[in-house]
C-alpha cells in the first residue's frame, strides 16, 4: 500500500490526493474582525459571533522597519499585552481571597495565550515581561483609584484596563486608511480585547454573587 509523501498516512488508491495534515488557516470574521485559527469552521461561521469568516493571507509582518504603521500596531499590541499579564500575575500573588488569585492565575495563562497566538500570527519574537510590577501602575494606565483593600478594586482595575484597550485599538483603526494592513491589524487587536472585556465583566458579576466562575 502506496503513503502519503508528506504525512506518511495509507493512500487507499493510486489515484490524485490532497493531503491536508498539519495545515492550519488563519480566517477574519467580516463582522467582528475577531481572527481564528483553524483548518475549517463549522458552516464557515465564526465562532465567536457567528458572522461570515474570510480567508486571511497577509504573510508575515516586515519588521525591517520599525516606523512601519503595522509593525507599530503589532508592538503596541505587545505592550498591552505584556502590561495585562504582569497585572494578573501580580494581582494573582496580592489578592487576598484564594478564589479571586487563582482566578487572576489564570487570567495571566490566558494573556500569555494571547502573546503566543500574536507571536505565532504575526512572526514576531514573544518579548519577556517583567517580574516587578505594581498594580499601581495598572490602575493608573486604566484610570481607576487603587484600593488595596478592596477586592473588587482588581476586578474594575482589569475590565478598565482591557476597555481602555478595546478604545485605543478601536480608534487607532478608524483613524487608518481604508483597506490598509494597518487598519485591519487594529480590528482585529480590538475584537480581541472586546472578547476580554466581557469575560472578566461576567467572571465580576459570578463571583459578585458568590457563583463560581466559567473559567
């Protein structure tokens, strides 16, 4: 029996075959702008708000020059990122309550997620964060007072932090030209961060009623 050249699976004939193993496509939803990374989606639908995916091929992003706009949209998605994970690492470690730090745990799981998603899409080398950060730092970038003895204070502090991400990336967007990579960088970026924002608006309202979380 005839393998597969590529993979090394069994050919059931001699005849033309594809082989697909291994392959994975990046899409954009035309809706949300939101980008998934997947062989195929259910009827072709995103899986975040169910709008039409389309097939996403840019190529790697040109860090020759660093003044290039999307390079700059990917180095400040990098900070924002990098800044989210020192918070939850921090606040995992500051928080008082068990159930909030290990809930901020692995909120920083997920960030670090997101850091190795954008360095896998976007071919950039994942940058390493700082150990020494203040949660002061946090909440002034968010534009929220700190209160250390409040525990939702870290909550209001987070969901501040990634809206005012949602905002930037947002606005950044609308200010670049039409069909620029630029322009759709920032979509993206900011349909990301929307997707933050609700889950740590609904793990606040849970745990604000003493339900356990979805995480």
């Amino acid at each position: 029996m005839s393998v597969c050249p590529r993979c090394q699976r069994p050919l059931e004939d001699e005849e033309a075959f594809i082989c697909c193993a291994g392959v994975e496509l990046s899409w954009r939803c035309a809706d949300c702008h939101k980008v998934s990374e997947g062989f195929a989606f259910p009827y072709g639908m995103c899986p975040y708000c169910r709008g039409k995916l389309e097939l996403l091929d840019r190529g790697a992003v040109d860090g020759a020059m660093a003044g290039d706009p999307a390079m700059a949209a990917v180095r400040k998605a990098f900070e924002i990122e990098l800044g989210g994970h020192a918070f939850y690492e921090r606040a995992a470690r500051d928080a008082k309550d068990p159930v909030l730090s290990e809930l901020f745990g692995r909120f920083a799981g997920m960030e670090k997620e997101h850091m190795d998603t954008l360095s896998r899409r976007y071919h950039a080398d994942l940058p390493v964060s700082g150990t020494e950060f203040q949660l002061d730092h946090a909440a002034i970038f968010a534009g929220v007072d700190r209160h250390p003895e409040d525990p939702a204070n870290l909550f209001r502090i987070a969901i501040a932090f990634e809206q005012r991400a949602v905002d930037f990336f947002s606005r950044e967007g609308d200010q670049a030209p039409a069909g620029s990579v630029e322009r759709g960088l920032y979509q993206e970026l900011a349909a990301e961060e929307r997707e933050h924002v609700a889950l740590l608006s609904t793990e606040f309202r849970r745990w604000e009623s003493g339900r356990a979380g979805i995480l």
